[in-house]
C-alpha cells in the first residue's frame, strides 16, 4: 500500500515539476541526484557495519582456536540486533 501511494505521490509532483518548465527541471534533477547520493551513502555505511560484524567473528574466531558454529554466530547476532 504504501508503495502505491508512493508512486502517486511521485508522479503528481512530476506532474508539477513537468509544468513550471526549466525550474521544475532543475528541482527534479536535484531530487534525483540527492536520492542517488543518499543510496550510496546508506550503501557505505551498511559495508562499514557489516564488516565490523565479520571482523568480530574473524577475531573471536583465532581467540577460540576453533571455528564458531552457524547456530552461535545467529544467536549473537539476534541478541545484537534484537
């Protein structure tokens, strides 16, 4: 539902947008490259936390001498994440 509403939304504003001519065309522009810039963002900043996740395995891994089980590796991260 809210993916509808969504596209709605975004297509009565390029509707706008399409009707003010070169200043709408500008805004949209912006819109778009913020919303691109800000994906990539997100993007990095899930890599970053991600690869914090594996190195704390990676080292509790050598710690222990022996490799952690799958089953470990979920319950740590549900209480991480919970």
């Amino acid at each position: 539902m809210k993916l509808i509403v969504s596209i709605l939304v975004s297509t009565l504003l390029g509707l706008i947008l399409f009707m003010l001519g070169l200043p709408g065309g500008i805004i949209a522009f912006g819109i778009i490259a913020g919303c691109l810039f800000y994906g990539i963002y997100l993007l990095l900043s899930l890599r970053d936390q991600l690869a914090g996740i594996a190195n704390h395995f990676h080292i509790k891994e050598e710690e222990e001498g022996d490799k952690t089980s799958n089953e470990e590796i979920e319950r740590e991260l549900e209480s991480k994440w919970d």
